[in-house]
C-alpha cells in the first residue's frame, strides 16, 4: 500500500531492494540512469515499470511493461528484467526504420531474435531450426521483399494457399509464425494492423482443419499387452525407456525427452520443472515420480547416468544433446497391431486407467498428468513459505506418488507385465468395463494439453511426434 507522495526524481542509485520500497511509496519515480524509464504508483498501491520518450521520428513513445514485482513471472517484472525490456524498446524505436521500409525479411530477422514464449521462456533449438526452415524454404521466397505494414490479409492468403498445396503442416506453422511476427510489430508500433490474424485466415491455415484430421485417426482403442510387448522387444533401450516412463507417468513426450538427472529426488520421488520449460506448458514446481517409472529410471542410472550426459535420455547421434523423437521407435512397438500409437495416445491411455483406479478423482489426475494447479511453484521458485504449507506439499506430494504408484501398476497389470490384481480387476468391474477383453477403449485429452497446440504448440512443436 503506498504510504507518501514521493518527489518526481529520485537521485539514488536503484537496486533491487530500492525500486521494491519505491514500489509502496505514492507517485512517479524517475530511473535515475535510464532516460525516459519510471515507476508509477497509483493510490491503490498498484505500482507498474513505464516509459516515455521520443523515437527516431520525433514521436512520443510511452506504455507501461508490466507490475513491479520481486521476481518476474512473464507479466509481472523485477527491476533487472524491466531495465532489461526498456533498452531493447528504447533502442529499437531509436534505430528503427520507418514503417514503410520494414520488410518481410528484415522482421523475421529481427522477431527470431526477440521471440520469446509465453511467460518469457526462451524458444526451444529444435523449434528455431523449425521456424527458420519453414521461412527461407516456403515463405522467403514468396513474400520476403513485402512490406510488412502493407501486405494485406488477401495477399497473404494467396502465398499461405501456395504453401499449403506442398505441405499442409508447413502452411500452418507459417501462419502462426506470421501471426507472431505481425503482434510482436504491433507491440512496438511498427505496424497498425494484424491482416493474418482474421477469421477467414485462421479457418484457412490453423489448427482447425488438420487436427480435425489428426481426430479421424487418432487411437479410439489399445491393446495395451500387445503395444507394450512391443515396446520392450526394441533394440534401443533409450527409446524403449523413454516410451515405458511416457507411457507410466503421461508426461509429454517433450517434457520426457528434456529430463535431466539433476532434477530428480530419488528419496522424495519427485521431479523439479523449472518456469517455462518445453514439454510443461505452465506447470513449474514439483511434480510426483512413481516407483514403476523410477524403476526405469534406475536402470538408466546404473547403466551410467550423468556420467554419460545430463539428461536422462540422451541423443545417439547428431548435435543434439537429448533425444529429439520417438516416432519411429512407436510405428516399430505397433508392426501387426493395424494402427499407430502416438505419444498423446500414452497420455489419454493414462488418464483412461488413471480415472478409473482413482475412483474418478480428476484433481489427482491432472496433478499426475502435469496439468497447471492454482499455487504450483511455490516449492521451486526460490519463494518462501511457512513450514505448515511446506509440510502440506511434502504430504500432497507423497499421497500423488503413491496414486501414481497405483495407475502405472494398473497399467502394468493391462500389459501382462504384472499378476492382476483383485483391486484392479473391481475397479474396472465396477465401471462395466472387461479387462480381459484386448481392446481398451481410450477417453479423450483436451487438445489445448496437446504438444500440438495452437499458436505456441505449434512453432514449439512443429517437428515433433
């Protein structure tokens, strides 16, 4: 709550623990450095990082970044990430060139250095190759001399229409770049309006008509001891461990190729995520690990582990540090069974067993899938917090590895890897459903959780499986 009117300019150096006090004290706070960069404080308290200065063209530029905060979490900023935002604004509107001169090419250029994911997390490599690749090979070609501030939504709907023709999925990655592109300009006034992001264009080239494909042949039922005797008969044991932990834990396939060792608590049974990390849209914190996963893990780990890299399922081959995909492996697991499982099929066959051996307890099912909860991070963003609250997540956390210790038995038990037991055999007895029949009938998984997502899905994922 602000506690007094403060002068207009403040001549002390800020720190991090200066711009935090300012933020209680009513009024403008003038960056005694940095021209044109201020904090404002309303009556309420509320206190926000705002600009104000001209550009190369004379023009007044003022906006506000986002809340004071004392650590950024994407909307809200510390003072190093504020500062940090202004200097590349200031600079840009300083050197930038008029609107009419701002190419195609040039901002493509300029937007595949600043793009950043939601919530401020720096892009993936596989996903910089991907938007590089999709522009210099369909778009540089056809629309790389327009002008950005120019083009119009017919214009691109005729080159996006030639794309599309040659690859479906290349037209829609290079919609949704060049939707991001048109806002990122829109931000620093560089251009006035979005012409590919009307409805029109949207039905066109986004996800509607493909994934509407994906639907049409995605898994409506698996045999699950089929599937998983073919899993285990892989040659690659880093791809057949890393499918079996999908599979026992329905992470995303991206979140399970980026685990590293240094996040896993063996004695705890859980896995850090760190803020905006692929594969975990925006879930940070720790999430659960069961036994029947750790036991892969393990074996990995006395294979040789961070001895051999710091991820757990490294790369055979290539720059790469991690495995990229799995697609092959999964089309091997499935020869015979007539139909091809995908990673986001591991995750709807989780939750399908999961809501029945959890007796439909959707909570603990999104919890164990790693879906966002209200509160998560708390116990892994350097905050902190009483040790009742402490004592509650070491609790949630046990009883989650203890419900997942039971879904991935389950499932084990389906695969004719363990003994059936009486539990899951009522279980699913109790919802109609005949475990001895070989075809589990698979519940649906919100698309929005798909690793092929919408904007953001797909540049993140656009070559993955």
């Amino acid at each position: 709550m602000a506690t007094r009117t403060a002068t207009v300019t403040d001549s002390t150096p800020w720190t991090h623990t200066r711009a935090l006090q300012l933020a209680r004290t009513l009024g403008k706070h003038n960056h005694p450095t940095a021209t044109g960069f201020f904090m404002r404080v309303s009556p309420a308290g509320k206190a926000v990082w705002a600009y104000k200065f001209r550009d190369a063209f004379k023009e007044e530029q003022t906006g506000t970044l986002g809340s004071v905060a004392a650590i950024s979490d994407g909307e809200a900023l510390d003072l190093a990430d504020a500062l940090a935002a202004y200097t590349k604004l200031r600079a840009y509107h300083k050197a930038k060139a008029s609107p009419g001169t701002l190419t195609v090419q040039r901002a493509f250029e300029e937007w595949t250095v600043d793009y950043r994911k939601r919530g401020g997390g720096m892009p993936a490599p596989a996903t910089v190759q991907t938007n590089s690749d999709c522009y210099n090979r369909y778009l540089k070609p056809r629309v790389g001399n327009w002008l950005l501030s120019k083009a119009s939504t017919e214009q691109w709907r005729t080159a996006l229409l030639e794309v599309k023709a040659i690859s479906p999925s290349q037209a829609r990655i290079g919609y949704w770049m060049m939707c991001s592109i048109y806002k990122h300009y829109q931000e620093l006034d560089a251009v006035a309006t979005n012409p590919v992001s009307k409805k029109l264009m949207r039905g066109l080239f986004a996800s509607n008509e493909l994934l509407s494909k994906k639907r049409q042949t995605r898994v409506h039922t698996i045999d699950l001891a089929a599937f998983v005797a073919g899993v285990q008969a892989l040659r690659n044991t880093t791809s057949r461990d890393a499918i079996m932990v999908m599979l026992l834990t329905s992470w995303r396939r991206s979140a399970v190729m980026q685990m590293r060792w240094d996040r896993i608590d063996w004695r705890q049974k859980t896995y850090t995520v760190r803020d905006a990390e692929p594969g975990w849209k925006k879930f940070k914190g720790l999430i659960a690990l069961n036994d029947y996963a750790l036991v892969y893990l393990e074996d990995r780990k006395r294979a040789g582990g961070e001895h051999i890299s710091p991820y757990v399922f490294p790369a055979r081959h290539g720059k790469e540090e991690y495995m990229q995909d799995v697609r092959t492996a999964l089309q091997k697991a499935c020869a015979g069974l007539g139909y091809s499982v995908s990673p986001h099929d591991l995750r709807r066959t989780f939750a399908t067993i999961a809501e029945v051996v959890l007796g439909g307890n959707l909570g603990v099912v999104g919890r164990l899938m790693g879906h966002a909860q209200p509160g998560a991070g708390v116990q892994a963003n350097g905050l902190i917090v009483s040790a009742t609250t402490a004592g509650y997540i070491v609790h949630e956390l046990a009883a989650d590895s203890e419900s997942g210790r039971q879904v991935a038995e389950a499932i084990l038990e389906l695969a004719d890897l363990l003994p059936m037991s009486g539990e899951t055999e009522a279980a699913f007895k109790k919802r109609g459903i005949d475990i001895k029949q070989r075809a589990l009938a698979l519940v649906e998984v919100s698309d929005d959780d798909e690793d092929e997502d919408e904007e953001e899905g797909a540049l993140e994922n656009a070559g993955g499986g």
